[in-house]
C-alpha cells in the first residue's frame, strides 16, 4: 500500500471514528452561535421630547442596536408598561432624549455581544433595562435571565418588574410579618393586584383602596380582608375607615404608589412607630415633608427602589428564583389587562393615566 493511499484511509477511519464522539469532545468542534440573522431596521416607539402621549412616535424603519460588551441584543416577544413609563415621558424623572421606553421585556437572545458569557443565541430571556417599546433591545446580561419551563413570556411580564418590586418591599424595605395590618393604595393595579397576594401569603391584615366597584371586587377576590371604595362616599374619608378597622390604632405599614393625593392621609393611617413606603407618584409626586411632621408618632418613611435591591447579581437572582417559585406553584396569579399592538402604545399611555387598566397592560411589536 502507498503513503498516499495509508493517508487517505487514515483520514476517513479518523472522520468516521469522531462522528460517534460527542459533539464537545471532537475536533474542530463548531462554537455556538453568537447571532442570528438580524435585520437593520426595526419597529420602535421614540420620545424625542417631554410631554404627554402625544410624544409618543411610532417608527418602522427604526436603526436595530448592536450589543456591546456585556450586552444581548433580544428580539422581545413581549413588552411590560409600566406607570414609571409615564414619568420618564413626561419628565419627572430626568432621561436623555431621544430615547426608547420601556423597562421590561421577554423574548429570544438574538446576538451576544462581545466579551458575554452565560447565553446563547435562541435563549429565552427576560430582562430589566431600557428600550423596551421597541422589535429589538440591547441589554445587559447582568439583569437578563433565562426563563424556565411552564412560564410564559406573557405571564411572566405581568409580573417581572412589579413582581420584583413588591417582593423586595415586602421582605427589605419593611419586612412584612405575620399579623401585620398593611394598608395598600391601588390594590387593583399592575403592582397592587401582585403585592395583595404576597401580603396574605405572608399572613397579613391587607386593607386595599381602589376605585370603582370592579376594581374592589377584584381586590376582594384576592383575599384582601378590607377593600375600600375612594370614589364611594364612605370611602371618602378612608382614613377614617381604616382606623376603625384597626381599632383605632393604624396600620404597621401604608405601602403608597398614588403620592399626591395620599400622602397625608398615609401619614395618619399608619400606627405609632410604623412606616410608610411611598414608591410611585400616579397622581403626582409627593411634596417636601417637614421632618417634624414625623415626630409625634415616630414614624418611618422609605422611598425605595426595584434596583437598589437587585444591584449584584446574586441578589438579582434570589428575587428572581424567588419570582419564578411563586408563578410555577400557582401561587401567585397573574393579571393581564390587555396586551396591545406596539402601534396603539398612545392609548396604552391615556388608559394608563387614566386609571383605566386592572392588572398589567402589555405591548407586542
């Protein structure tokens, strides 16, 4: 036999031994994909200034995002709105313009980005940043996480964002004890329907405010054991009502997302030595509170963050892992109010605003 025919039989005995090899133990193995086919445009909702839904510009042919170190570019499936959405638009809270909205998203990683480990492309992911009105993001991988089994990505965005939130201010803003009376403004929205489930499944005396009839039947529905009615004429004078089912006492914590118009009433509805935990500003922010209006009953104020509370991340992932136990048990029910088309987000905006929604309004590109 010649050399040249040896090589070549040594060749096709080496390529048929690898084939029953497996894949990372062969040579020459191929590496995972880090993209897949992306298109250059997208479609997009931009903010170029402040202002109300008017601003909010619906685009086809908006620039797709190239992931930079750390990052994922995601083609999100699904987008969460959120009432913090509104504040950014309108300038409440400072951004850059022009910019994307939207804090939230779920769907599949479409390229990874360089020097970013721990996803692949075709992953299913959630992840917390910007730019979630919006075909594609680009996101860190720091606050993307893969989502498991038996969870969709619609179930899940009724309930990343604000599931995180009020898990973390039930368990570290004011640890919720057994027992505990708890007062919770906006029962019946995004965060309230998730936080009233969270609250009696610790144990607590949840006192739920909401508007309308339907809104309190929801809130009932979830095992509130007190629902008031702010736009009936008992539910007027809610602070009233709330000392009385407390025996005169007041609440252990008020957990307040309504701001302006609550505010003060909060402050007397809660107990000697409570807290208050303002988060949101639906009805506009809550003024400059002298500190000695704190004084008589001692009482402890927050003003906390999602993010403060998920900074690393391990923290990230306790919440996380935390979040996915509940939703996979059955143990917290989630709430869509609709899932809109990324061009109608104007009317997702006024419907928002003005207290139209119960549950969690999504978008889909």
């Amino acid at each position: 036999m010649s050399l040249n025919t040896l090589r070549k039989s040594t060749i096709r005995l080496t390529s048929l031994r690898n084939q029953f090899l497996p894949i990372s133990q062969r040579p020459f193995a191929f590496t995972p994909r880090r993209t897949m086919s992306v298109p250059t445009t997208m479609k997009a909702v931009v903010v170029e200034q402040t202002g109300g839904p008017e601003v909010l510009q619906y685009k086809t042919e908006y620039p797709v995002p190239t992931p930079k170190d750390g990052q994922l570019l995601v083609r999100n499936n699904i987008s969460g709105i959120n009432f913090i959405d509104t504040y950014f638009r309108t300038g409440l809270y400072a951004s850059p313009k022009p910019e994307i909205l939207g804090r939230e998203g779920a769907g599949v990683v479409a390229a990874v980005g360089p020097n970013t480990t721990g996803f692949a492309v075709g992953d299913r992911v959630a992840w917390l940043s910007n730019g979630g009105y919006a075909e594609y993001t680009a996101v860190p991988a720091g606050k993307t996480v893969k989502i498991p089994e038996g969870i969709s990505d619609e179930d899940l965005m009724a309930s990343f964002l604000s599931g995180l939130t009020v898990l973390s201010f039930a368990k570290e803003t004011y640890a919720v004890q057994k027992g505990d009376w708890v007062l919770l403004h906006a029962a019946a929205g995004g965060a309230g329907f998730l936080m009233t489930q969270i609250l009696k499944s610790i144990g607590a005396h949840v006192i739920g405010t909401a508007g309308g009839e339907e809104k309190c039947a929801l809130v009932k529905s979830l095992g509130a054991d007190v629902v008031i009615d702010y736009r009936s004429e008992e539910g007027k004078d809610w602070v009233k009502k709330v000392k009385e089912v407390t025996g005169g006492r007041g609440v252990d914590v008020v957990y307040d997302s309504v701001g302006k118009d609550t505010w003060e009433g909060s402050l007397e509805a809660v107990k000697r030595k409570g807290t208050v935990v303002w988060f949101g500003n639906a009805s506009g922010p809550v003024p400059p509170i002298p500190l000695p209006k704190l004084s008589p009953k001692c009482v402890k104020i927050a003003r906390p963050t999602l993010f403060g509370y998920i900074e690393t991340r391990e923290e990230f992932e306790y919440y996380t892992n935390e979040l996915f136990r509940l939703l996979k048990s059955g143990e917290l029910k989630v709430k869509i109010h609709k899932i809109y088309p990324m061009e109608d987000i104007k009317q997702v905006h006024q419907d928002l605003e003005g207290r139209k929604t119960m549950g969690k309004p999504l978008i889909k590109p």
